[in-house]
C-alpha cells in the first residue's frame, strides 16, 4: 500500500527522531548510509518534509536535519499524505473507478478497517 517513496521518508524520519535534536543535526549522508537509501532521494524527500514543516533544517557549517518539539509531535500520517497525496490510502488496491461503500470491489471491505487505522 505503500510507495517506496513513503517508506523511505518514514525510515529517515524515524532516523531523525532516534539520532537528531536541535544541537546534533544529521547531514543527508549520514542518513542514506544506516537507512540504505540513495543519498540524492533521501535529499529530495526531507526538503519536501522541510518545506511542509514535519521536520526541520539549518544550512550552514553546522547544518542538517532535525526534528524539534514541534515537528515531533507531527502525526506519520502527514509524511504519506506529503509524498504520496491523501488519495493514495483511500484509493481502490484493484484500481476500480468506482470502487465504494455502496459499490465495493473484492478487497474493499477486506481493507476497510486497516485504512480507518491509518
């Protein structure tokens, strides 16, 4: 269900809250290397957190990425509503156009209340 996109900027996220505060920044390679991510998505990915404000940044000699207070207290949901737009948790898995409550397709109910979860 979710994009590989999505899994990267929760596992760098997660990274951020274990390893990051406000005085120890993480370069963006420190981060691909222990998350096993390309180094140039894992950037493309926190800027868009950045710019949304889930999590936070300095540039600069002492820069890097972080999360504050504020950005902690930011629910994961947010991070695959940025990456992968709301539509991608409450589309249909078999791509049916009108795949709904009052017209389900075969999986709809079986996922119905895994998506209410999220």
């Amino acid at each position: 269900m979710l994009s590989n996109s999505s899994k990267y900027a929760i596992k760098s996220v997660l990274f951020l809250a274990l390893c990051s505060s406000e005085n120890n920044k993480i370069m963006v390679k420190d981060i691909s290397k222990p998350i096993n991510v390309p180094q140039a998505y894992v950037a493309k990915l926190l800027q868009q957190l950045v710019k949304e404000g889930v999590i936070s940044s300095t540039r600069g000699p002492k820069g890097g990425f972080y999360l504050n207070e504020s950005n902690k207290s930011k629910p994961i949901i947010r991070i695959l509503n940025i990456i992968d737009g709301e539509k991608r948790l409450t589309s249909c898995m078999i791509s049916l156009e009108k795949c709904n409550e009052n017209m389900p397709c075969p999986l709809h109910n079986i996922l119905s209340p895994s998506r209410k979860k999220y």
